[in-house]
C-alpha cells in the first residue's frame, strides 16, 4: 500500500505539472503549510488512525474468546456483504465533498442543502433496500462461504442494518469535512471509537453477532452526532 501511494504520488505529480504547463499556469511553492490544509490532512489521518486502530483491537477482543477464531470467521464473512453495501456511500462521498466545498465556497447555501439532501437520501433508500434485501438472504447468503457459515446468517441480518447507519455516517462526515470543520469531525469520530471499543469491553465483543451490534450501535450513535 505504501508502495501504491509513493506511485500514485509521482504519477499524479507529473500529469499536474504537464497539465499546468500546457495552460501557462505558474506553480509557486510556499515557504510554510497553509493552516486550513494542514489542519484537514492531519485530522484526516487521525480519523483514519482511530478507525484502523478501533478494528484492530475489536478483533483481538473477538478472536481472545472461546472459539474465538470461529466466531471471527462469521464475523468476516458478514463483514464482506457489508461492504459491498457500502459502495454507493463510499462513492457518495468522494462526490459530494468537492460539490460542497465549491458551493460554500461561494456561499450558496441553497445549493448546499440541496447536494446534501439529495445525497442523504439516496444512500439512504438505495442502501437500505439492498439492506433489507440481504437480510431477508441472509441464510442464502452466508451458505455461499460455506456449510458451517450458515450459522452466522443472524450476524449478517445486523451487520445488514449496521451498513445503513454507516453510510449515513460516511456521507453525513463527508459534509463536515467539505465545509471546513475537521476538528469537530475529528472529535466526532474520537467518541464513536471510544463507545465501540467500550462496548467492546464491557461485553459486547464476546461474539460475531455482538460485535456486529457493538458496530450498529457506534455508528447510529456517530449518524445522530453527525
């Protein structure tokens, strides 16, 4: 991954340079960070620390248990589904955050409700549906990993419901980031990592099918503050 990222940067730094250069545009290197950007980068990467980190210790939580490595099995399993469920607001929110930013920037605050509207509502509808229609294949859907994966069908049917309340999340923090406010993102994202680690603790890391509910709740939690 480290390697992509050092290609992508190379490969993306020579096409904007030639694309500069064939418009007469005039790269200037500064002396110092701009404070607006500085501040985004680094929250960004704080949130991105928080949520990698948060997963790698449910995990260990999970896997510590009887039949630990079982019920992280199921959990994975159901995990996949959920993030095919998870493609639009992922999508979504790579296109609303410059949408938004190029509105506010220009104060048109109308044009902004309406993007932010109109984005909340598709992922809702469409994600949702999908939702309820992997709940209801949800014995279908798990037998496909395997005979022994049936089990698990009740851990997909939350993790099913868990992927609305994410990609309401992710498009609703796409907003917040697009309108300038990286620490109050930042903040939000330290308490939903804070109360799922914390149900995790207290118990609700002890199965797939509790986790998956330690998952609902700090991402609905997270929805609400957002």
């Amino acid at each position: 991954m480290a390697a992509v990222s050092l290609i992508t940067f190379v490969v993306g730094h020579v096409v904007l340079r030639r694309q500069c250069a064939m418009r007469s545009i005039q790269l200037r290197r500064g002396s110092s960070f701009e404070k607006g950007v500085l501040t985004t980068s680094v929250s960004l990467w704080v949130s991105t620390l928080l949520l990698t980190g948060s997963t790698w210790i449910v995990t260990l939580i999970l896997s510590s248990q009887t039949a630990g490595f079982t019920q992280l099995g199921l959990y994975n399993a159901a995990e996949r589904w959920k993030i095919a469920l998870l493609f639009l607001p992922n999508v979504l929110f790579q296109v609303v955050l410059p949408m938004l930013s190029r509105s506010h920037a220009a104060g048109d605050r109308r044009s902004c409700a309406q993007i932010i509207f109109a984005a909340l509502a598709t992922t809702t509808v469409i994600t949702g549906t999908a939702a309820l229609a992997v709940l209801w294949m949800s014995p279908l859907l798990m037998s496909w990993f395997g005979k022994s994966f049936e089990a698990g069908a009740s851990v997909l049917s939350l993790a099913a419901l868990g992927s609305i309340a994410s990609a309401i999340y992710t498009v609703g923090s796409g907003v917040l980031w697009s309108l300038g406010r990286p620490s109050q993102m930042l903040g939000i994202d330290v308490v939903k990592t804070v109360l799922l680690v914390g149900l995790c603790v207290a118990g609700l890391g002890a199965s797939a099918w509790s986790l998956s509910l330690a998952y609902l709740l700090s991402f609905a939690g997270g929805a609400v503050l957002v």
